[in-house]
C-alpha cells in the first residue's frame, strides 16, 4: 500500500471511553437544559465563552495536548466522545472550537517552549479564541497560491495582504495563518500567530445568506507581528498546514451538523407518510453511524500516531455530502417551507440549514479537491 494511504481498522469504544461519554451527556443535560440556549449547527454554534470555560474546568478541552503544557494529555477518541455529545445536542461551542480542534495540536506539534507555555495551558481553560487564516479572495482552493506576505524586519515581519471567509475572526483572540515568505510555491509558506488586536489588523463581518455575520474578510496592513510568533520553521507551513488540515477533515463535526434537527424530527415525525419517513430515518441512522465508526477508526489512527490524511478527506468528501442530503429529507418531510423567524427552535434552524447547508461542502476544503487529494493517494497503490 502506498505511502500515506492506510487501510483503516473497524474500532469500537472500551467501557472507560463508554463511561465518559455518560460523563459528558450527564454534564450537558444539567448546564444546557432545553431553552436555555440557542441550538446551534455543529461548528456554527454560537459563542460562549464562560460555557468554554466550564468545559475546561471539566479537562474536556485541550484533551489531547500535552500535560506538561496544561492539556489533559488525553487521547483524540477520548476528544472525539466529547465533541460528538457536544454537536449532539447543539452547544455552543463557537469561542473554542478553531483552538482545540487544530490550532492548540499544531502549536503542540511545531511551537517553541515559550509558545507552548503560554498558549496551551490558556487554550485547555477556555481562555483564547482562535480563527483560521488561510483562504484569499482570488485563492480559492488552490491554497499555496496564497499572496499575503509576511516581510522580514528587525525582530520580527510586516504582514500586508487579506484573508477570507476567516470563521469567528470577529470575537477571536488570535488568528493563526498561513502567510507567503517567498516566492517558491510550497516552500516559501509560513504559518505565524497574530493577535487580532494587533495595529493594522482590520476584521469586516460579512453577512450570510441568513442573516449572520460568522464569515469575516482580515485586512492586514503592516501588521507587525514578532519573530517569537513565528510557528515553525520558515518555509515549514505547507506541510504545517497539511497536518492542520486532517484535524480539520476528519472529525464528528463533518457529519454532525444536523443532528439536533434529525433527532427531534425523529422523535416528531412530522410527515403524514409514517412509513416512508421511518424508512428515511433508517437510512439516516444507519449512515450516521457508519460515519461514528469512521471518525473512531480516524481518531484511533491519530492515536497510533499515524497521520491519515486521505482517510480524512474522504470522510470529509462522503461525510458533508450526507449532511446535505438530510436537510433534503427533512425538508421533504416537513410539508412546507420552514420559516428561519419561527418561534419553534428545530423550525428555525432547519430553514437556517437550508440556507447554509450548500457551504458545508466548501468550508475545510471543496468537494472537487478533496477528490483530487483521494485520487491521487488511491492511484499510488
């Protein structure tokens, strides 16, 4: 089997892993009793940072960074157990999920000392929000195109240029990107850590087809940012940014995004054809949890410390495209056109997942170049 194609092995939860899971649930059910919280969409939810906090008092952040750090030097299924209860039920999660899911791990694997005694420990509390700069205006999915350059100077570089569609850059404490050094395609890519509250850093909401404004373009005009927030070696971001990426793609939080409509709708059939919608619902449940298995067996992997990065683009690729097809269903089945203004919370964010449900399949990588990425791991074996 070619070099970074794994064959994947079927995987199942130890009665430990099964006792944290009651944990969680237990948890969930006493801090976010029904109606006292907007139900969110996987990892559009809403923002809570005190909510982010009390997670961290529980170690259910930063779960899987390093001990020595403040992590919980936990293991990525045990994270995994978490985050699949965490999107089960809607929470919002918004102010810490771009720094648990990937930035704290990559600071983890390529930070220096200092980087990782002070950003780690502040990442498993709940303190720091971070967002993702990675995509440009005229990028697109060609990502080692990108152009915003970071310029060498004395004790550290001047960042000029602009990211886009950079989720929760508003609210977020830092932004790690992805920024040109030089001019060779891959090798002249270096990823920095920039504070958003830095000079020059201008960040403008744009507004969503439903009317949020989660999405922000960042203007950076020489922004100065120090050599010590510097992450890694220069040139090293490609490939910095490759490993990011398989946390990105390969989690719960590609299949989950429905979940909290898809049950209620279970539990409130809505359709005057019960025996079809009982179909649709075991169609639905069987696929979901195919996709639990194969997020599991992707977790184990990381654990074992391999890195299964074309598994996890073609979760990703299998996994959004599900997600779509059962905002089809339940839209189907509900007889109308959802109101997004309706009193009823599973109403509204139906019609919510309708608007927003064509972007679940660009965010973390498009269809099409996931694909690519599938084929040519595939065609080396």
């Amino acid at each position: 089997m070619a070099a970074g194609v794994q064959r994947l092995e079927a995987a199942e939860l130890t009665a430990e892993e099964q006792r944290l899971r009651e944990e969680v649930r237990e948890f969930l059910a006493e801090r976010l009793p029904a109606g006292s919280y907007d139900i969110g969409l996987g990892i559009a939810a809403d923002i809570d940072a005190e909510f982010s906090r009390d997670l961290g008092k529980r170690g259910w952040l930063g779960m899987a960074l390093p001990e020595e750090y403040g992590g919980g030097g936990r293991t990525a299924v045990e994270r995994l157990i978490v985050v699949e209860e965490l999107l089960a039920v809607g929470a919002p999660v918004g102010w810490h999920w771009v720094a648990d899911r990937q930035s704290g791990p990559n600071i983890a694997a390529n930070g220096t000392h200092e980087q990782k005694e002070y950003f780690l420990p502040r990442i498993a509390k709940g303190e720091l929000s971070f967002a993702i700069g990675m995509s440009e205006p005229e990028s697109g999915s060609d990502l080692a195109s990108v152009r915003t350059r970071a310029v060498r100077v004395d004790d550290g570089w001047l960042i000029n240029g602009t990211k886009i569609w950079t989720s929760g850059a508003l609210e977020a404490t830092h932004i790690l990107g992805l920024f040109r050094t030089s001019d060779e395609r891959y090798g002249g890519l270096t990823q920095f850590i920039v504070d958003r509250r830095s000079t020059g850093l201008r960040v403008s909401p744009i507004p969503f087809i439903d009317g949020t404004r989660h999405f922000c373009e960042v203007s950076f005009t020489d922004v100065f940012v120090p050599d010590t927030m510097r992450l890694g070696d220069i040139g090293a971001g490609w490939g910095q940014n490759k490993a990011e990426l398989v946390l990105e793609r390969g989690g719960a939080d590609r299949w989950m995004s429905l979940m909290p409509v898809l049950e209620h709708w279970a539990a409130h059939p809505s359709s005057a054809d019960t025996r079809w919608a009982q179909s649709d619902v075991g169609s639905i449940a069987a696929r979901a949890w195919a996709f639990h298995g194969l997020s599991l067996s992707i977790a184990r992997a990381v654990d074992e410390g391999r890195s299964p990065t074309v598994e996890a683009a073609l979760a990703k690729e299998m996994a959004t495209r599900f997600e779509q097809e059962c905002i089809e269903i339940v839209a189907r089945h509900f007889g109308r056109t959802p109101d997004l203004s309706s009193p009823d919370p599973y109403e509204s964010l139906l019609a919510r997942a309708i608007l927003t449900g064509p972007s679940w399949t660009i965010r973390g990588g498009t269809t099409e170049i996931l694909r690519n990425i599938i084929a040519k791991g595939l065609i080396r074996i």
